[in-house]
C-alpha cells in the first residue's frame, strides 16, 4: 500500500514523571485546521480507491439496503391522551415522529427530521412533558454531535413556542409547574464548539416564555469543573433530585423538596443522600403514601437493591429494604400504574419482576423468551404500559402491557426480510486467564458446520459498567446469511454482573478486560468456530480501545480489526471535551507515576512496533465530539509506519456525522457496506448472493 505521506514532527511530546513521551503527530489534534483537513482527505482517497477495487462492494451496498429495508417502529410515549411514536419506513435517513389521539388513534407527523434537514444530519429526542400534558420539551442535534438545543413544543396546537435552549449536553428536561430543570455550559469560545473541553456545566430552570438568559440557577460549582450534573423530579412534583458526577463512575446524589414552593438555589442547602463519588445511588420515585423516597443503590450491595428513604432521616443508616439484593444483577426499576418493575440481568439477559410499592407481591413477568426488554413505566394512574424484546435475529416486538390483570399482547411487530427461525443463538462461559468464566453469546444459521473456516466477528466492549445484552443489528445478518458466525464477549469493566465485575476490569486492572477477550478469541478458534486466518474483532468507543489493545497485543491472534470511534491515547485523552469524565474508569496519566506506568503499558498508540499488523479498518467521524477523531488520526498515522506486512491499514473518516448516533441511513448503509466488503476481502471469502453459502479463495 501507498499511505500518504504523514508529517512526523521530533520535537512534540512531553515529559512525565521524569519521562519524555513524544507525540510527533500531535498535529492532528487540531482536527478543524486545513493541514488536517488536507490529511484527511489523502486518507480517504487512498481508502476509497482500496474499497472501490472490491468487486462485491456494491452486492453487499444492495443486500444490506435490501434487508434494511423494513418499517421500524419505536415504543410509543404517552403523554395525557395522546401517544408519540418513532417510525421509519425503511429507507428514511431519520425515524419521523408520528403523535395519535389515543392509543389506536390515526397517526398524524409531529416531526419530520427528513424535511427539517434534508441531508439528514439532524436528530429530535423527546425530553419530558409538563404535569398538566400541556407542553413537550424536546431536544435537536446536528451532525452527530453531543451539542443540543432544547425547544418547547405546545401539545394543544402542536406547533413550537419561541422558547430556545442552547449550549446544552447530556441534559434531560424536569418539568416543575410552568417550566422545567435542565443542564448547560457557558457559550464556548468561537472555534472550540466541536474540540474545546466542556468545563463548568450548571444546572438552571427554565420558565416557558422567558428569554434564556433570565433563567435561575439552582446549581454550580465554581471550583471544580470537571463535574457532570443534573436535575429530575418525582413523578408528582413533589422532589427535584440532584445528581453529581466527576465522570462516568461513581455519583452523589442529592434532593430538594419542591412542596416548599421554592426553587433551589446556589446558595440553598440541596439534601445529601449520598455524599461522595464512591457509590452509585439514584432516585427512582416518591410514594405519596408511605411519605417515602425509593432510590436503587449499590451501597452494602454491589448488584443493587431498593431502598425506602424518609426524606426527614436520609442517612443511609435509616435506609430500608424494598427490594433487597438477589444473585441477579438489578439493572433498573421502573414505576407504572402504581407498580414496581425490576428489571435484572440473568447471564446478561433479561428478567422482569412486578411489585406493590411497598416490594410485596413479587411476580415474574413472562417475555417472549432469552434477549433484551425494556420499558413497563407509566404514570400511576395508567391502565397500561408498553416494553419492547429484542434478541440477535429479532429487531424488537413492542408489546401493550396491563397493569391490572399482567396480561400482555403484541402490539407492534416489524415485518422482516429474512427468516430468523434459520439462526440459532447459544451462550457459552470461556475460561479466562485467571480462572474467571467470561460468557459468550455466539450466532450462526442452522447447518452452519464447525469446521474452523467460517469468517467470524468477535464484538465486545468491556467497561464504564456497560452490560451487552441480546440485540438486533440488520448489518449482522450480511455476515450469518454468508455462513458466517458472530460473537459476542461479557467481559470484564462490563456491568453484567454488578460492581465487582466493573471493578474487576477498570484503572490498573483493565488488562484483565483484554486477556478476557483474547480467551474468547481463542475459545472460538479452539472449539472450531473459525480459525486465525478468517476472524475478525470490532468495537466502538472504550470498545475501539479494546481493539487496539488488540493490535498490540495479539496480532497474531486475528486476520481483521476494526477499532471504531476508539480512545486510543491513553495519555491524553483527559484533555478533550469529554475525555475528563473517564478518568474514573481509566485514570489520568498526568496524576501519578502509577497511573502513568499502567496507562503507557497498554496504551494502544504507544505500544506499535514495527511488525506484520491484520488488516485494519479505522473508523471515525469529524464531528466526533465526544471521542475526538484525533485518537484514530494519530493512531492510523503511527500504525501505517509501523506496518510490516502486506496487509492493509486504513482509516474511514465519516463527514458530518459524530459518535454514531443519529447517523442518516444512506451514511449508514454506505458505511456498513464498505466495513462488510473489507472483512470479506481480507479473510478470503467471496459473499454469494444467489444462494446462502460462501465461497473460499484459499
């Protein structure tokens, strides 16, 4: 291969704990600079030509837009009498919200993103609507980024009101009688929107009708900047709740009883219910008959329980048990028609519990069998719910639930292109390096022979307490139509199986994340899935970390990699937008000589070497706001030089898109369809579209 020719500057770097570090493409960390825009598209143009070469690039384009072509429909969202629903059908870039008067009302469009933004780059989310079901709060984003607008829309004449929120991330809107709760940061500098850090994010409440900058703070911290927080309110208005976070582990939890008639305040006492970022507590709901908050913790049980708090005795001394921890993981808790549903996770599936609010009368919820569910929640006075199940070959079934009798009926079912009684799912517990059994989920058609040859994808993402759980991915069915097996690992950093199972897998031991990964490569090609020469590993985000540990580690192990959207400088990633909220999960290589030594050790970017590397397909977008795309522009450039076989190493530079959400569906079939073509090409198998079968080139 001919990469581009990548500038290499000496004299960039730092010195650490007494140890100089370079960093000669430290230059492409000004991701909006022409230099590197011009480095970008050199890279590019030397990936299209690659892909282009590909004789069945575009068979896979039609057969992945084929099977994506299929009406999609989201759970619908109640709101007084009238239901918002999502829909797509089929080809649209984004799902268009429909609303209907009643829950077997004719749909009318709410919002069309399509009309809005016809290169489908724009994305609507409903926030939280007002107690009276009046006004609708709902954010808007663009290109992929984590940069929000809030809007307010008026449910008696469906059309927006002048309010307009800017410079909000990560916000949600809590309604409190004529306006709502919700988090910014101060208006950044000019130029900085996409890379610049967001420091100083503040909490503020919203009055319907006045200008932005009149809006009350309730909450700041004026000496620590690197805190991420937010505000929610009980169901009845009755509690605002506080929650403050340095990252992504760990939060405190705080509230403030609104039956005062007052709004917080910097300067007001907001309520500790847990102090401190060592635990994770939440409140779910207040009970208006016991007088009770009921809040899911961690503290004193590391895979969760329900608790009752009297808001006059918080501490957790005076904490009671609703629902007390189990074997099972308690993954969440949701209220509807004056019920408790607990949703836990069995071996990274899911179970579903229903209580009285006081935790008796436990009942299990039947689902349609092994995979992922969600939903049940409602308002009390609701006569029914919706939750929706997915598994591997099932891209969800909504179903209405009710509350009275438990009884539930299908409500909405997609219509599919494929028969996914062809596929079979198994779970199986890999042995890892230290004795720990890692579970695997595997994914092949009927018939499919283990001979050691099938081209396999190995997908796992392994920390920030994530749990993988049963899910649909049209993208998959490429792979299992072609005889092809996937695979998915539950390692550890993951939350499948509580606190410990994170913990076990994050700072100085998140090499135990990659050795488990490495074991699940090596159960499959032991127990003849597939063999070194025909497996490929993918992963997204801390995931794309997980693949460059990888590269580095085991190159040997795989024939094709595809680091997506990855954190792969581990000393420096602190320093961008985002990056100071993972500092719980990894460390700070600036803190301690410790810190330093582990994160350098596995660092993805500072462990290539020259040697004969797999076949790489980096993938990142331009307004990744969240992973800056200069961890895989750097990454690559370092990887190219290193490169000492014969295999290819490119990157995929996304434009107008972020960290993949909300990505139109033409970007997403062109992706997908090039990320397909580059694993066939590169394990030697030639997809077949006339029949369900493969062909080896040798």
């Amino acid at each position: 291969m001919n990469y581009p020719d990548t500038k290499i500057d000496d004299l960039a770097g730092d010195t650490l704990h007494g140890t100089w570090v370079a960093d000669p493409y430290r230059w492409l960390e000004n991701d909006t600079s022409a230099e590197t825009a011009d480095w970008v598209q050199r890279q590019n143009a030397v990936t299209e030509a690659y892909l282009a070469e590909i004789p069945f690039r575009q068979d896979i384009a039609k057969r992945f837009e084929a099977l994506y072509n299929f009406p999609k429909v989201g759970a619908p969202q109640k709101v007084g009498d009238l239901f918002f629903i999502s829909k797509n059908s089929g080809l649209q870039n984004q799902f268009v919200i429909h609303v209907r008067e009643g829950i077997d009302g004719e749909d009318k469009i709410f919002i069309d993103p399509n009309a809005e933004d016809p290169e489908g780059t724009t994305t609507f989310s409903l926030l939280g609507s007002s107690k009276d079901h009046r006004y609708l709060a709902i954010g808007v984003q663009k290109a992929g980024s984590d940069w929000q607008d809030i809007g307010v829309w008026d449910l008696r004449t469906l059309t927006k009101t002048n309010d307009l929120l800017q410079w909000c991330k990560f916000s949600g809107a809590a309604w409190y009688k004529n306006g709502f709760f919700y988090s910014r940061y101060p208006v950044p500098a000019k130029g900085t929107e996409l890379s610049g850090a967001s420091k100083f994010q503040k909490v503020y409440y919203h009055r319907l009708g006045d200008p932005q900058e009149d809006d009350a703070l309730v909450w700041e911290d004026r000496n620590n900047g690197d805190l991420y927080v937010g505000v929610g309110t009980t169901e009845g208005e009755e509690f605002a709740t506080l929650t403050i976070s340095p990252g992504t582990d760990g939060f405190a939890q705080h509230f403030f009883d609104l039956r005062t008639g007052l709004l917080p305040n910097p300067a007001s006492a907001w309520v500790p219910l847990q102090q401190g970022f060592d635990h994770k507590t939440s409140i779910v709901a207040f009970e208006p008959a016991s007088g009770k908050l009921l809040a899911m913790t961690d503290v004193g049980a590391p895979r969760y329980r329900l608790v009752a708090v009297d808001p006059g005795k918080p501490a957790p001394a005076n904490w009671e048990d609703v629902i007390p921890q189990r074997a099972e993981l308690l993954q969440s808790v949701e209220t509807g028609g004056g019920l408790l549903f607990a949703h836990y996770l069995k071996d990274a599936t899911s179970r579903f519990f229903r209580y009285n609010s006081d935790g008796t009368g436990e009942t299990e919820v039947k689902l349609p069998g092994l995979g992922s569910a969600c939903g049940f929640d409602g308002l009390r006075e609701d006569s029914c719910g919706f939750f929706s199940f997915t598994s591997f070959t099932d891209p969800g079934t909504i179903y209405k639930y009710d509350y009275a009798s438990g009884d539930s009926e299908v409500y909405l079912r997609a219509e599919l292109k494929f028969d996914p009684e062809q596929f079979v799912t198994e779970q199986v517990f890999c042995p890892g390096k230290d004795g720990a059994l890692v579970p695997m989920f595997i994914v092949r058609r009927h018939g499919v022979a283990l001979n050691g040859k099938n081209p396999t994808l190995l997908y796992a993402y392994g920390g920030f307490n994530v749990s993988l759980s049963p899910s649909f991915s049209t993208s998959r069915m490429v792979l299992l139509e072609q005889g092809g097996v996937f695979a998915m690992a539950n390692l550890r950093g993951g939350g499948e199986y509580g606190e410990d199972w994170h913990k076990a897998g994050m700072r100085e031991k998140k090499q135990n994340v990659f050795d488990d990964f490495i074991c699940a490569a090596e159960y499959l090609i032991a127990n003849q899935y597939t063999d070194k020469e025909h497996l490929a590993v993918n992963g997204g985000s801390n995931g794309g970390l997980l693949i460059g540990a990888m590269l580095t580690q085991r190159p040997d192990l795989l024939r094709v990699a595809f680091p997506e959207v990855g954190v792969l400088d581990m000393l420096r990633f602190q320093k961008f937008t985002a990056g100071f909220g993972w500092t719980p999960e990894y460390g700070n290589a600036d803190n301690s000589q410790e810190e330093f030594d582990y994160l350098r050790n596995y660092s993805p970017l500072h462990n290539l070497k020259p040697a004969g590397y797999p076949a790489t397909l980096v993938m990142t977008a331009d307004h990744d706001d969240r992973v800056v795309p200069s961890h895989s522009f750097k990454f690559i450039s370092a990887l190219q030089l290193a490169q000492q076989g014969e295999a290819p190493v490119l990157i995929r530079v996304q434009t107008q898109a972020g960290h993949g959400a909300g990505m139109p569906t033409s970007k997403t079939i062109a992706q997908q369809a090039d990320k397909w073509s580059f694993f066939f090409r590169n394990v030697g198998v030639i997809p077949r579209f006339d029949a369900l079968h493969v062909t080896s080139t040798g």
